[in-house]
C-alpha cells in the first residue's frame, strides 16, 4: 500500500460543527488503530513513511489514522481563530476515535504525537474521563514535554501565518527548509516527499480551506499556498507567560496521570522540549523511556530508518 485512503469525521464546536480530515493506512478491519497526530503547521501525510513502517511490522493487522488536524490540510477551517487550542483538537480527535470504533471495534489503541500532537496526546491518554473506546496502550511523545521553552514559542510564532505565494512545490519546499533546518539531516528527495502536501495550488477553491483565502488575494496560474489556515497564528500570539505556566501545570498533572507506558523522543538540539524537561518525564507520572537523536532539534520527522525503528520497536516489542 503506497497510498493511504482518505476520509472524514464530523466534529462539533460552538459554531455549527466543521470536518476533520484523515488518512487511513493498513486494514481497515483491525482491531489495532496506531493514531499520528502532526505539529503545530504540518498535516497527516507527514507521517507516509511511518505508516508504512508500522503497517509492515505489524504484517499489516494495523489501522494508522493520520489526520489532518482542523485548519490544516484538508480539514475544515475554523470559523473563529480562537478555537485554534488544544481542547478543541482534543475533543475532535475523541470523535475520530468514537467514528473508528463504529466502523470496526478496537481492541488496542496507540498514540504518536509530534509537537501539538503530543500535548493533544496528554489530554487523550491523561484525562480519565473521556469516552475512549479503549485506554491510551503505548504513547509517544516527540519532541514535546509539559514545559515549553519559551524560546521556541517565539520563534515558530514568528513564522507561523507568515507562509508566502510559490511558483512551484520545490520553491515552496526550498522556504520551507529555512525554517525547518532543525528538523535534522534529509536527502532533497526526503524533503521534497515532506513538502509536497504542505502546499495547495492558489487556484483550488476547495471547501478544505482553501475556499477561505481572503478576498481579492487571488493568484494567477502556477501559484501555491500553503495549505493551512494562516488564523491558526492567532491563539499562539495571544499566549502570555502566565498563560504559558499555567498550561504546564495543567499539562503536568495531564502527564503524571498518564498510565500507558511511554516513550519520549527528542532531537538533542531542540530548543522546545529541553533536557531537564525530558529527564523529568523519566522520573514522574509514567515514568518515560526517553531516546535522542545527534543532529536533531525541534522535531525529529521519522523518515530516516533508525528513527523509525525505534517506534516500530516500542509499538511491538
């Protein structure tokens, strides 16, 4: 299977309710569902070459649900920016699962979170009281803890929202890796492969969100956006440092309830989740597994085989 199958999942909210978008690898009709949840700007097809690993070591007796979380690629885009916040992705993601559970009955649930992914992670696999269909087994966090430096907050804020327009997929992938160098080594083919569902042409005026560039903002032929609501700027730049702290409070007691076992992957030059961080997520709440990678920082993408292999291994050993 080289292509995931694409599909939907109706979500509620204060405003009418909106899609979320997900890609679904391996067989449809098992009982084990592996959720890979993106970052902050990215969307579900970043996660092709992880899917495929897990599918294959599983001998394909696996679901990998990859979605798109709202305001990002195919997803829906939020009415009012305001909503872009963990809870909302986190009660959207409790409907995807709820939609998988009618389709076929799970018996085992994983989850992998990069970034944003990982803390809505925290919320899945630590608050006791959401209508899972079954606990959170194996969790893993990338790149992420319930501190974040504030270091990082400032930077990815200054980029997010500030996407451009491109001629092609390359130029776009080229500005892309000026802001991503952290993400450790890639062959340009990798790199490209990563990109290529960054972007939506500007002449596309789908209702995945595209629909919602501004008016009068047209492009001509041969332009290429990017494919995520550029409001999900908005909540990021509102957080205050007595917000922020107060979100790791809320974030730890998250965490210390969690009782899958647990893996923390870092990049070990990431500027958002520091070591201190990582070495407290050994010592507390599910007591993590934590393993680096030389030459990363925010945030390890799992293209490159030794990345892969460790959550293979973690998911099935």
């Amino acid at each position: 299977m080289t292509e995931p199958t694409l599909h939907y999942v109706a979500c509620d909210d204060a405003q009418g309710g909106h899609r979320m978008a997900y890609w679904q690898w391996g067989d449809e009709r098992s009982a084990h569902v592996v959720v890979c949840v993106h970052g902050l700007t990215r969307q579900g097809r970043d996660f092709d070459v992880l899917a495929q690993a897990i599918v294959a070591r599983a001998g394909g007796d696996v679901r990998v649900i990859c979605p798109d979380v709202v305001g990002r690629g195919r997803s829906d885009w939020l009415r009012d920016p305001a909503f872009y916040q963990v809870p909302v992705y986190a009660a959207d993601m409790v409907a995807l699962i709820a939609q998988l559970q009618r389709e076929q009955a799970l018996d085992t649930l994983d989850y992998f979170g990069t970034s944003m992914g990982g803390l809505i992670g925290f919320v899945l696999a630590g608050h006791k009281d959401l209508p899972l269909a079954r606990p959170v087994r194996r969790f893993i966090a990338n790149d992420v803890g319930p501190t974040i430096e504030p270091v990082a907050l400032q930077r990815i804020a200054a980029y997010v929202g500030q996407g451009g327009r491109y001629s092609s997929v390359k130029e776009a992938a080229d500005a892309m890796w000026a802001i991503s160098t952290s993400f450790g080594p890639h062959t340009p083919e990798q790199w490209l492969a990563l990109s290529q569902h960054m972007v939506v042409p500007a002449s596309q005026r789908a209702a995945d969100g595209a629909a919602k560039i501004e008016a009068g903002n047209d492009a001509g032929e041969g332009q290429w956006l990017l494919h995520y609501d550029p409001a999900i700027a908005v909540a990021l730049r509102a957080i205050t440092p007595e917000a922020a702290a107060q979100g790791g409070v809320i974030m730890w007691s998250l965490y210390d309830a969690i009782t899958a076992r647990t893996l923390v992957t870092r990049g070990a030059v990431s500027d958002l989740l520091s070591r201190e961080t990582a070495q407290a997520m050994t010592q507390r709440g599910p007591k993590a597994a934590l393993v680096e990678f030389e030459g990363v920082g925010h945030a390890p993408t799992f293209i490159d085989p030794a990345q892969v292999a460790v959550v293979t291994s973690f998911l099935f050993d």
